[in-house]
C-alpha cells in the first residue's frame, strides 16, 4: 500500500462513525505488540480544559528531561497535531507508514474488524510512542472515558477536568450519567486529581474513586490557586499544595488556564512522589520552565495582529460563557468595538453557545465551516434574531467572513494608523481551523477528522 492508498484508507475510516467500546482498539494493539505497556501515562478526561491540562502536564515534563510524547484531538489545522514528541508533530511520511503497517496486521490476523478512524489513530499514537523510546505519554479521550479508545491504559495518574453537558447523545442525557462515563478512567488505586464540579458530578467521580480504592485531589480542597495578574498574554499566580510556588507565570490567557496550570501541577506533585525512574528531576525549576514555555492552538490565539483576528474553540455553552468572562475582563478593555464571527455544528446547542457572547459583539458575522454537520448561517440568524439580535451579518464560508469582518472594521494597512477593533473567530474547532489554515498556511492532512 503506498502513499495515496494510506491517505484514501484513513479518509474511509471516518465514514464508520463513532463506535464507543474497546474490543477493536485491544485487538489492533495486540496486533502491534501492546505498545501502551512500554512507557509510563497520564490519562485525561473532562469536557472543557483537557487539552490545554495535558499540553501543561507534557511541557512540564519535557522540561525535566522525560522524552515525552502527547496524544490529543481533534486537530486544528494539521493531523500530524494529534500525535506528537517532545512537541514535535509526527511528520506525514510517519503517519502514511504506520497506516499501512497497521491496516496490514488487520488484513493478514484472524480478527474480522472493521476499525474506526479514532481507534486506529489511537494505535498509530502508542505505537509510534513505543517506536521514539518515550518515557511518558499524555494522553487526552476523545470522548467521555469508560468506553474511550485511550481507556486501554494503566497510568500513574488520572486527570478529569470540568465536565458539562456535551455529546448527549453517546454519554447521556443527564450530567450525572455524562461524569459516570467520563469518570471511567479512573482505575483500581490510580490516584485522581479533578477541578471542583457541581454535586451530581463530583458525587460520580468519589463513589468511582471508592469503588477503585483509588486516592483523590480536589482543586479547591487539596490544591489552589490565587491569580496576582493576568491579560491578553497568560497570567502571573501562586500555586498551594504539597509544595507552594509563587509568581508562577502561564503564556495562556484566561482564569480558567490557571485551573488549568493548577491541575496540571497536582498531577506533577502526585507523580513525582511515586517509586518511579528519575521523577526527582521534576523540581520546581523545571516546573516553572514548563509552564513559561506552554503554546497550545486555538485557545485565545491572535493569528493576525494587522488587523488583530483572535480565534477561541469554544464548542459548547460552558467554554463559550468562559470565553465571554475572559473577552470582557481581559480583551475588551483594550478594544472599542468587538466584530464577532461564529460558525458552529448543528447538532450542538447553538442557543447556549451564542447567548454569553452575542452581547459583547458590535457586529455579528454568521458562517458556516465546509463540513456535513455544521448548521447553515440562515439557522444560526433565526436563533440570534429569536434572542433579539440585528446586528447580524451572514456569510456563506469562513473566507467570506473574514473579508467582511475585515470591511465591517476601520482597520488600515497603514502603519501609521491605529486599530482599536478585535475580530473574533469562534464557535467549532472546525470554524478556527479553517481561519489558521487560511491565513497561517496549508494544514497536513487536514481533512482527516473524526466525527464529533
């Protein structure tokens, strides 16, 4: 099979959905010598927050001299984003050969299966960490946790962010029944580091972690944070737990990237006082030298400073009313007006995403990604003007959007001139990374997406 063939054989995977369960992905692993078993983990769940925490957690130990590999999704702009090493991106001629070299253990074994685009792809990422020697993964679910390809693990730590309702349709319809599955992970005496959640869930998350005798760190409880400055660059804050560090510095703006940043640092505490090799490396000058070198995409990133264009994934009502929190104390302040363009997935809840961040917008530009699912521009305008907005403008497609936030603004390519408007793009993972790929350059693969 070669280049063309691998490429076309990942495409077609996505066409078989999601399947949650993990008879595959314990099949396809065998196949390639159960390659989970050759480094050590940290297993990260949640709705909001988990790539950012394991972003966090994977600098943190790459500064202390772990070779360190990082499995998330979707990506933004490029595939090759999903599965990375010391946070280098595996490179496509990588991920062709080991589509191929998978794809042909499944054809030549006695196993009859017909794998999904999120289990292989979880294959290929542990393979391709046995194959680069690594010494620790962090590795994020795709979706919810007991039934998640990634639950094939045994980690030294599991992580689980804030949960709020989203992929109703997999997970459940209550929030409850939502953290009983994301609360899957958590594994028999594996200790559990979670943000502070509302009862129903942390109630799910202790009768797991009693279940599995397994040991627990709540923020707010075991750990905290207290923030002593923040703006549109990240924000300076002390940290409290078994250790106390001060003037702490995250690269990542927004309050809730320090709950981040606190999470990822009770996961650190938690590991680094485990018998394991050489986890006295991780000091607290390694620590801040983690934090300090933090990039993640997509998350309040300005991919054009002339004019200023920021993009936000926030796909769901809980990250959309964190974004509005963090545009009003740290961006609007600094801007006259706010052009806002939102693209978002029609089976999601458009109402509670578009509602914490209408109110904040001059103008209002409604698009719609180049996917199947997302809703239509015209079906976005009749929920914004059912919620009493007129400032409304529609555009067929992200490109569209774009050149009219960019006329709808006074911005000049004047140097001398001064622009006092912020565009923001937001509203689907898939919304933002079409406006990287077209004004940061092509994207690796990009089409390749699971569904969600």
């Amino acid at each position: 099979m070669g280049y063309t063939a691998a490429v076309n054989y990942l495409y077609g995977l996505q066409k078989h959905g999601i399947k949650l369960g993990l008879d595959n992905t314990v099949k396809l692993l065998f196949l390639s010598g159960n390659p989970q078993n050759y480094f050590s983990s940290v297993h990260i769940a949640g709705t909001n927050g988990k790539g950012s925490t394991s972003a966090i957690i994977a600098s943190a130990l790459q500064a202390a001299g772990f070779r360190t590999g990082l499995f998330t999704s979707p990506h933004l702009v490029s595939f090759t984003e999903r599965i990375r090493v010391n946070n280098e991106d595996i490179s496509e001629s990588e991920v062709v050969s080991l589509a191929e070299e998978i794809r042909n253990k499944i054809q030549d074994s006695r196993f009859k299966m017909t794998p999904t685009f999120f289990e292989f792809v979880t294959a290929m990422g542990f393979l391709y960490f046995k194959r680069k020697n690594i010494d620790w993964a962090v590795v994020e679910t795709g979706m919810g946790g007991r039934l998640d390809a990634t639950n094939v693990l045994s980690p030294e730590a599991s992580v689980i962010t804030s949960i709020n309702y989203d992929h109703s349709e997999f997970l459940g319809n209550t929030i409850s029944a939502i953290a009983e599955e994301k609360a899957g992970i958590i594994k028999a005496g594996v200790p559990v580091i979670t943000s502070a959640q509302e009862r129903s869930v942390m109630d799910a998350i202790k009768k797991k972690t009693e279940e599995k005798n397994a040991s627990l760190f709540i923020y707010g409880r075991d750990f905290s944070a207290a923030i002593k400055t923040e703006n549109t660059s990240g924000s300076v804050f002390n940290y409290n737990g078994d250790s106390n560090f001060e003037d702490l510095v995250i690269s990542l703006p927004g309050r809730h990237q320090v709950l981040n940043a606190s999470l990822a640092l009770k996961t650190i505490e938690v590991i680094s006082q485990k018998s394991l090799p050489n986890t006295s490396r991780l000091t607290p000058d390694t620590i801040r030298a983690g934090l300090g070198n933090i990039k993640w995409q997509g998350r309040l990133e300005f991919i054009s400073k002339e004019p200023p264009i920021l993009i936000d994934g926030a796909h769901n009502p809980s990250a959309s009313a964190v974004l509005a929190e963090t545009l009003r104390k740290n961006f609007l302040p600094r801007y006259s007006r706010l052009i806002l363009i939102i693209g978002i997935m029609a089976d999601k809840d458009i109402e509670g995403i578009m509602k914490p961040l209408l109110p904040l917008a001059d103008e209002i530009i409604l698009t719609a990604p180049m996917y199947e699912r997302a809703a239509l521009p015209q079906r976005l305008a009749e929920c914004a003007a059912e919620m009493g907005f007129t400032n409304i403008h529609l555009a067929p497609a992200v490109k569209e959007a774009i050149d009219m936030a960019i006329k709808l603004s006074a911005f000049s390519p004047q140097p001398s001139a001064k622009n006092s408007e912020l565009i923001l793009i937001t509203g689907s993972f898939y919304t933002i990374g079409e406006a990287k790929e077209m004004l940061c350059g092509r994207g690796i693969l990009s089409g390749l997406r699971e569904t969600l």
